[in-house]
C-alpha cells in the first residue's frame, strides 16, 4: 500500500478492518471462509452504521483480492460477497450566518484569538483543507504572493486560493507566531505546549461554535461540507471543484456535498421562473 502511495490513514482503516475480524474471529483473518465472514457482517449491521458496514466489505474485498493474487491463499471469500451501495444522506452545512458567527466569536487580540481566527478563516475558503493537511502545514505553505496556501495531504499536493480577509489575519498570525517561544518549530500552527493538535483543532471549534450560539455538532470537516456546497451552488463545475478539495477525476463527493443545497437551489430558480403568476 505505500508503494502505491496512499495515505496512512487509508492504510490504517485496511489494517483496522482486518483487526477487527481476525479479533472477532479469534484467528488471523486471512483465514476466514465466507460463512465466518458473512456472520461477522451480520453482527456488524447490528453495532455500526451502513456506511461503516460498506466500508469494511469493501476493504476486505481488497485486502483478499491481494492475498490470492500474492498467492497467500488460493481461493477469495469475498468474491460471492456483494458490496453495499448505501445512498448517503444530505451533509449539514454551515450557512454563511454561521459561518460569520464563528469567525466573530474569535475576536481578541490574544494568541490564541488570532491563530484561532486564522484557522477558521482558512476553513472558510473554497477547497477547505483536510484536518491532515491543516496541521501539516509550515511557514513555506502560505504564499502571499499569489494568495495560494499549500496543502500535504492523503491525495497529495494541491493550491487553493486564500482571500484578502485570510491573507490579513494569517499575516497577523506569523507575527504574532515568531514571537512565540517555540517559534523554531516546523508545525505553522502553535499550541502553548508544542505543534497544535488534530484534538486541540476540534476543541477550539467546538468551543468557538458554543459561543457563537451555533447549535449541533461542528467539527473540522464540517467546513468541507459547507465550503463545497456553497462553491457548488455558485456555479463552478465539478471539475473545477476535485482539484480544489483534492478529490479524484470523476469523484462522486461533488454530488454530495451538491444535494445538500440542492433542494434550496431548485426552490430559488422555481421563484425566479414565477410561472404560476403567469397564470
């Protein structure tokens, strides 16, 4: 798997399916037959989400397609094994109210006001960044030159483009940053302790969110869902849209992160087409 260059959290959701049933089955997984494999799946719907459940049959159906083809086992359990098709649910998205509201509840000339401010800010733009490629970031990734921020990630490299708002605040914040006293560090985002965490961004979200009055769970990726939908419901393309969020030629994620507007969008052209006052 790193020779085909995924990431390590694809790597690590194979290798966590794999745990799972061989813990379950009592005996390394590459052992199991369909019928040990099939009841394990059964037990799964009962405990996890559909979604999780096709996930796991899916990166069995991987892992045994590999191991017959290395020749660790000659027959695939999983080839009579259909996979699951669960159709996924419109994503909650953050309006632009909300959206605002969190960028105002970081307001403070502290710290930890601006390096929060400039996280959010930087969540806020088109082609928000992933968790990973957000606390992967250094001083080199933001170019104010060409108003691009660098993203490493599960897919790779990529550029999105950065505002005038975020250009400013994140330009405050690398002031604000060399004067810290762990300034020599590579991580660009600094906790009082060391490198900020993928915990301590979920916190300081979750924080800012309880006191902008926002109501329900907000959390990192949330930002992709609201980021793409808007980006979408804007007009821009679908192509355009998988190098922006490092998605996959072809990717099926624009359309989803597409539905979640896609009924509001439907209503305001049926009001702008106004054919019954035609009548």
């Amino acid at each position: 798997m790193r020779l085909r260059k995924l990431s390590p959290e694809t790597i690590d959701a194979y290798e966590r399916t794999y745990r799972l049933l061989t813990r379950w089955a009592e005996h390394p997984a590459a052992e199991c037959k369909r019928a040990e494999i099939e009841e394990w799946i059964i037990e799964r719907q009962e405990k996890v989400a559909a979604t999780t459940v096709a996930q796991n049959i899916q990166n069995l159906k991987i892992f045994f397609k590999w191991a017959v083809a290395e020749e660790w086992i000659s027959n695939d359990p999983m080839k009579k094994i259909e996979s699951r098709k669960v159709e996924v649910p419109p994503r909650r998205v953050l309006d632009a109210k909300e959206m605002r509201a969190l960028i105002d509840a970081c307001k403070g000339t502290r710290y930890i006001d601006i390096r929060d401010r400039a996280i959010i800010r930087i969540l806020c733009e088109v082609g928000t960044p992933r968790l990973g490629e957000l606390l992967n970031m250094r001083m080199e990734s933001v170019d104010f030159g060409h108003d691009l921020l660098e993203l490493n990630g599960k897919t790779g490299k990529r550029f999105i483009p950065i505002g005038d708002k975020c250009a400013h605040v994140l330009d405050r914040y690398m002031w604000m940053r060399a004067k810290h006293r762990l300034s020599n560090l590579d991580s660009f985002w600094l906790s009082t302790r060391g490198p900020i965490s993928k915990q301590a961004v979920r916190d300081l979200i979750s924080r800012r969110a309880l006191a902008a009055g926002i109501q329900g769970s907000v959390f990192p990726h949330l930002f992709r869902h609201a980021t793409a939908s808007r980006a979408s419901a804007a007009g821009i393309s679908d192509s355009l849209m998988e190098p922006l969020y490092g998605w996959s030629d072809g990717s099926r994620m624009p359309r989803v992160y597409g539905a979640a507007t896609r009924v509001a969008r439907a209503q305001s052209k049926a009001r702008d087409l106004g054919l019954g006052d035609r009548l």
